[in-house]
C-alpha cells in the first residue's frame, strides 16, 4: 500500500511544483516573444520577387525566421512591439493626465457651474466607458491606459466637489469620506467592466484569453481577467485610508487609532485571506502588514506606559485583538512559514500585553517572571488539535520570551563573576559585611536582583522537560545545566547571606558541578558535551570562588587548600584526570605561596614550600604514566618549578638549592623508560645549581665553572665508547674537552702569572699524549692546540724582545726569504699537508 505523505507535506511539494510549471511557463513566453520578432524582422527583409526558399534545418542551422543569404542580415529590433505600445500608451495617459489636472486647477474658475460639470463628467463617463469597447476589441493595453485616465479623473472630480460643493468641510473628513466613495467606485468599476467584456465560457475562447495574455507578456495568477488590471489594487490600496483618516478629523485619541489600525490590518488580512487576484493579494498582504504593525507597536506602547492597570488592560485589549488577527491569518494561510511567523507575533503581542497589565499591578521586579509565566502558559498549545505551523509559532514565542528573560539576568550573573576580582588589587584587606559587599564592592547592587534566580531555575526547569521530548535533547540538558548554575551562583548574593556563609555556599556550588561531572562521564572514555560543560562551570565558580577569598588571609587558605583537595579527588576520574589534576596542582601553588605570605617569609623561602608541588606533580605522573593525564600534570609541575625559581632569583644559595632540588625530581622522572631525555634536563639544573652556587662564592676562576661539565661529559662519552666502539671521538670527548680548554686558553692568555698556563699546558700535553696514545683525533688536535698556543703565549715577550733588537728591514727580509722557500719547495710541501691529513684521518 503506498504510503500517503500528510497534508502539509503534500502541500509544501504542491507548491513547489506550481513553482515550477510558472517558472517554465515564463520562460516559453519569453521563447514566444522572441520567436514572433524574428518573424516580423524577416518578412519585412524578404524579397518582393517571392518567398524565400528557406533551407533544412539541422542541428547546426541557424534559428527559423533569420534570411540567409549573400548580404541579407536579420537584425532584431532594439525594442519589441509591446513595449513600444506601452510606452506610447503611458506616455499619452500621463499627458491627458496632467492636461486634466491644469485643467482643474487653472482653467476650472473661467467656467460655469453647468460648464463645469459638464465637461468633468464628459470626461470621466468617456476615460471609464471607453475601455469596455476597447477590451471587445482585444485593445487591452489601450484600454488600461484610457481606464487609467479615468481613475485619475475620479480623484480630480472629489477635488472639484470639495472645491465647490463642500468648500467648508473639514479637509481630512472629507478625504476620508472621498477615499472611501473612490474605494467603493473603484472596486465597482473592477467587478463590471470585468462581467461587460467577459466571453461565454466555451473552450476556443478560453484559449483565445490565454494566448492574448501571453502574447502580452502576462500572467492571471489565480485566473484570467478580461477588465483593467489596476482598479481593484487600486480600490484596496485607498480602503486602508478612510477609518485611519476619520480617527483623524474626529481628534480621536492614542487608544482609537491603534484600535482603527489594528480594523484595517483585520479588513486587508480578510480581502488578502479571499482573494484570488495575485495583485489584490499583494496590495492587501503589504496594508495589513503596515496597518498591522504600526497597531501592534502602538498598543505594545500604550501597555507598557500606561499609569493604571485599567489603562493597561484596555491597550492590552488591543493587543490581544492584534494577536487574533494574526493567528486568524496563520489557520488559513497555505504557506506554513507564514503561518508559523504569524503565530509567533500572536505570540509576542499576548506575552506583551500581559506584561504590561503586570508593569503597573505588581512590584517591578516580578514583572519578567510574570512575562515569563505567560510565555509558559504558551507552551501548553502543544497538546492542542491546532495545526503543527501554529504550535510551532506559539513555542518560539514562547522560547523568544524564554530567552529574554534569560538575557534580563545575565548582568547580575556577570556582575557576580566579574566582581570579586576586584579583590585582586588589595588582597587581605579584611572580611566584608557580607557577601554581596564582597561581591558588588564597586559597583551599586541592581534593584531587580531578588527574583533573577527563579527566573533563571524556572528556564532551566523548561528546558529539561521540553529538551525531553526533542531530538536535541543533550543541547536543551546542557542549556539547563548553565542556567541552573547560573541560579544557584547568584542565589548567596541575591539572599545576603553573611561573608563566611557566602564562601562555603559557592563551594558547595564548586563540588555540585563536580560532583555533576564525576556522575555524567563516569562511563565514558571520551568526555561528551555535558561532563565537560560542568567541568568547566566548576572551573569559572573555583577562581570567582579564589578571589572572592582574598578579603582575608584565613579565607584564602582555607579556600585554595579546598579547591586542592576538591579537584584532585576528581581526578580519579581518568576521563577527568587530564583537566582536573593540573587544576588541584595549580590551587596547590596558590595555596604555598600564601601560606607563605601569611607566614611572614621571604619570596625566595617560600620557592621552597612551591617545590613541593613538582614533587606531587611528579608521583602523579608516575602513576598515572601512559594516561592522558600525564603530560598536562608534568606540564603544571614544571610551570611550578619555573615560579619556585622565579621566587628563589633574589637569593643566590636558595636558588642554587631550589635548582638542585628541581634536579633532583627530574632526575626521578627520567628514571622511567619513557622519560629517559629528561635526564639531560636534570644534568643541566644541576651544572646550572653548581654555577649559581660558585657564583654565590665570588669564584672567577673559570674551571670551576667548567670542569663540573667536562669530568661528567668524558665520563659520558667514555662509557658511550665502551658500548658503541664507532662513536667518534669528538662525538664522545670533543665537547667535554672543548669546555674546560678554551675557556682556559682564553683566561690564560691574559693571565700574567705563570701557575694558570704552566697547568693549563701540562693538561693539554697530557690530553695530546693521550690522544697519540688511543689515536683519538678529538683530544690530539684540540689537546696539541691548546698546548702549541700556551707555548706561543710563553714565548711571546721572547719573540717580541728579538723583533725589538733587530733592524726594521730584518723582518720583511725573513718573510720574503721564507716565502721563497715555500714557493721553491711548493709541491713538497703539499705532498707533507695531505700526509698529515691522512694521518688524522686515520685516527679514530
């Protein structure tokens, strides 16, 4: 059995295929118009001798109706017949128009009274009883024109009247009046001219009215009409004046235009609701939407200012009046979108009037959560028969109210997170009165602030039965999450409670998230949106919570050792873990520090007190090694030992201590198979420990500094060697001995004492013996460099004596002598060079 789609679905794919077809249809007129040109063109380029032999057409021929032939080019005329007619058409409407009008204005007072109303009459009989010949003929277009004339003619026939008749009556009644007798004629004219020309119904003329329509480039849209187009738009478009003009000239007031405006939106969404025409509707859609509008936003006004609840009531009368009309026009409006935007403003405008009815009744602060009460009543259309587009426009009303409300709170929210970090400027300056001082030390307390937290349980309450019975369930669990955290946030400040009732109020609000979180992701590797969505409200309320304790030095500790052993008891969690350890870690650094502050020490003896969060971050790691936690808990042990240094900087032995003790625990770290690189970090916090310890002694002495790293690194690359005999040598050796010897070589050569190069040479000879011994290439060369360079450096004040005794020509003499040598003997001497190279390669 095929299945039957429901009506709405039917519909919506009904509409889309009558798209469709005048989509088509428009372009086959086009195809049409086009066609009919050409033709034209051609005939009127043919040859007065006979037809034109017209060759066969093929896939690649040229369009019919195009000559072709030696010099014979069709070309298509820039304008088409139609619209040459139109123009020429428009043009002599406009002119007989504006004759008429000078006319009426200038010539009007050299006539009778008789002449008068006679030529006026004769004109406006000849402009409207014209056209219905005209369209017996087929002359449509003639005959709008001529019909347009006419219509114009009435409007300068009220103005004559006025002129003459009625020259004592009030301008704007009369328009009214005049607006309304056109209105009437108009729509008159329309319906008759229309029932004049009409054929009998039988199938050749029906075919004759379409392909005439087509041939004008038009379209019925909803059924072909033989009379004047413009009359009934017209008569539609002027029926929106005469109430909203009588209001007017009456002196009525605020209250009786909106409730005019508001009957004239309900007319046009009548004639737009009946109608048939496609210009009618249009007319009629574009005025009650106008009219509709400016009376909704009218009675929106004078609800919400008014000074009693009966002057409240009575706009919100109106209101309701217009939420009527709108939910009338959404239950017989075919489009469904329309339908559901019609019913979300009858939405809006019964929430707008009940609020304003509770703006006067009730004290100000309970007027959202009355709004807010209304716009749930709302939601009960959902078990109601009515059609799906209008339950849905009613619940996004609903939720548009919802979300208002929700944006009414959310300064107070901000307020309560942004303002405790004021604290941060003057830390311990002592215990508030209470907790909103604390709070809103700054800033004024809002007036409205009492009911913000029932607003905002009540919204969170919506959304987590609705969200129930939705396909977007997690989204709408969520949303009530943060809002129910939003409520119980604000609630100690909103209730005042006393300082130290404040702080364990929002740790009781710190471990609830937690504790939300713990429960919703206990089953789950990978963290869904909802632990994660708590983890992190956890996270904002802990730091408001840190800095909220900063009025006193009890409340700071007491707080930060909380949120320590708060988060790491969370951390259990593995999924939790990567997110909650590092947290506990960082209030731990938090909390040393102050207890360090609050001990009276200095900054460089609480370095020592932050040392021991490494220490915790490294067993952490340790037992949690392969995790997902392990990385971000190193990472935060790591930035704690960056600031235990940063603290220690001041004192030259504590950070010599603190940098061996950071080693220390890197070292306990690279003890585990996948942390073995960090032994380099710990090789160097020591030489760095070692360094800041001799520089505290006021040792210049270079080779303090650098025998620490030369003995471990030959130590290093003696057993690298042992294991690996391939290593090279300056691989193993070259940078241990590369430490100590230029460093060396550097402070002796301005050394003036014979101790420092005497030593400095035997330990280069003995590097260099040790080197030919093993022939090791890294300690030959640099050992026999350094100590031919200390040898120069000794024998420098010789060498500079004998330079000074001999005469200034004797050494340019004995470098050219030399050179000459080197030149006579060239190629022995690179034979010699590329031995030693040889002979140094050979080495290892």
């Amino acid at each position: 059995m095929t299945n039957i789609p429901p009506p709405a679905e039917e519909l919506r794919f009904l509409d889309a295929e009558l798209r469709q077809l005048d989509a088509r249809r428009a372009v086959l007129l086009r195809r049409r118009e086009w066609l009919v040109h050409t033709l034209r063109a051609a005939a009127v380029q043919r040859p007065a001798q006979g037809p034109v032999q017209r060759p066969a057409q093929g896939p690649g021929a040229a369009p019919p109706g195009r000559p072709v032939g030696a010099g014979a080019v069709a070309r298509r005329p820039e304008a088409t017949a139609p619209g040459v007619q139109n123009v020429l058409l428009v043009l002599g409407g406009v002119l007989l128009t504006v004759a008429a009008i000078a006319f009426t204005l200038v010539s009007w007072g050299d006539m009778g009274i008789v002449g008068r109303a006679l030529v006026l009459g004769a004109l406006t009989v000849g402009a409207l009883g014209v056209p219905v010949a005209l369209l017996r003929r087929g002359l449509r277009s003639t005959a709008e024109a001529v019909s347009g004339l006419g219509t114009a003619l009435t409007v300068l026939d009220a103005y004559a009247l006025h002129e003459v008749v009625f020259a004592g009556t009030d301008p704007v009644g009369y328009t009214a009046a005049a607006s309304a007798v056109l209105a009437a004629s108009w729509a008159a004219y329309g319906v008759v001219t229309s029932a004049l020309v009409a054929p009998p119904p039988t199938t050749a003329s029906v075919a004759a009215a379409a392909e005439a329509a087509a041939a004008e480039g038009g379209s019925a849209g909803g059924g072909a009409r033989l009379g004047p187009r413009h009359p009934l738009p017209l008569a539609v478009a002027t029926a929106h004046l005469p109430l909203l003009l009588w209001a007017i000239a009456v002196g009525a007031g605020p209250r009786t235009l909106t409730a005019v405006l508001l009957t004239t939106a309900a007319g046009g969404t009548a004639v737009a609701l009946r109608t048939t025409l496609v210009p009618v509707r249009v007319v009629a859609v574009v005025g009650a939407l106008g009219t509709g509008g400016a009376g909704a936003l009218s009675a929106g006004l004078l609800c919400w200012s008014a000074a009693d609840p009966g002057a409240a009531a009575q706009a919100a009368a109106l209101l309701v009046l217009a939420a009527t009309i709108a939910l009338v026009a959404s239950r017989f409006v075919p489009n469904p979108d329309v339908a559901m935007g019609a019913a979300w403003v009858a939405g809006l405008c019964l929430v707008a009037g009940a609020g304003g009815v509770l703006w006067v009744s009730v004290p100000g602060e309970w007027t959202v959560p009355g709004c807010l009460a209304c716009a749930i009543a709302l939601l009960a259309v959902v078990r109601t028969p009515l059609s799906r587009p209008l339950r849905q426009g009613l619940v996004r009303a609903s939720a548009t109210v919802q979300g208002l409300a929700v944006l009414w709170a959310v300064p107070l929210v901000a307020g309560t997170l942004l303002g405790p970090t004021a604290r941060g400027a003057r830390p311990w300056s002592g215990a508030p009165r209470d907790i909103r001082d604390a709070v809103f030390s700054d800033v004024p307390w809002p007036a409205y602030a009492s009911t913000v937290p029932l607003v905002l349980a009540v919204v969170a309450g919506v959304l987590l039965v609705a969200g129930r019975r939705t396909v977007r369930h997690p989204v709408a669990t969520v949303g009530a999450l943060v809002l129910g955290w939003a409520a119980a946030f604000v609630l100690p400040a909103v209730l005042g409670l006393s300082y130290g009732a404040g702080l364990v109020a929002q740790g009781a609000v710190v471990a609830s998230a937690l504790g939300f979180a713990y429960r919703a992701g206990r089953a789950e590797r990978v963290l869904s949106p909802l632990p994660l969505t708590a983890l992190l409200l956890a996270l904002v309320t802990s730091v408001d919570l840190a800095f909220l304790s900063l009025a006193t030095e009890t409340a700071t500790i007491s707080v930060l050792v909380t949120l320590t052993v708060l988060f790491g008891a969370v951390g259990r969690h593995a999924g939790l873990a990567p997110f909650t350890a590092p947290i506990a870690l960082g209030y731990a650094t938090a909390a040393a520090c102050a207890i360090g502050a609050s001990a009276g020490r200095q900054a460089h003896h609480t370095a020592l007190l932050v040392l021991v969060v490494p220490v915790a971050a490294a067993l952490i790691a340790s037992r949690a090694s392969g995790s997902r936690a392990t990385v971000p808990v190193e990472a935060t042990g790591a930035a704690a030992g960056l600031l235990a240094c940063a603290l220690a900087v001041t004192d030259l032995p504590t950070l010599a201590l603190v940098l061996s003790l950071g080693g220390v625990v890197v070292a306990g770290t690279a003890l585990r198979r996948e942390r073995r690189p960090a032994g380099y970090a710990a090789a160097a916090l020591f030489l760095l420990a070692t360094w800041v310890r001799l520089l505290a002694w006021d040792v210049t002495t270079p080779e303090a500094y650098t025998l620490p790293v030369t003995v471990p690194a030959l130590i290093v690359g003696f057993l690298r060697r042992r294991r690996d005999p391939a290593v090279s040598s300056w691989a193993a050796y070259g940078g241990g001995l590369a430490v100590t010897l230029l460093p060396s070589l550097l402070a002796a050569w301005d050394d003036r004492h014979w101790l420092r190069p005497l030593l400095l040479g035997v330990a280069a000879l003995a590097v260099t013996l040790a080197g030919a011994r093993h022939r090791l290439q890294a300690p030959l060369v640099l050992g026999g460099g350094v100590l031919a360079l200390v040898a120069l450096h000794e024998l420098a004040p010789y060498i500079a004596q004998v330079v000074g005794a001999l005469p200034r020509w004797a050494p340019p003499a004995l470098v050219g002598l030399v050179l000459l040598v080197l030149g006579a003997t060239y190629e022995q001497r690179l034979r010699d060079a590329r031995r030693l190279r040889e002979a140094l390669g050979r080495l290892h």
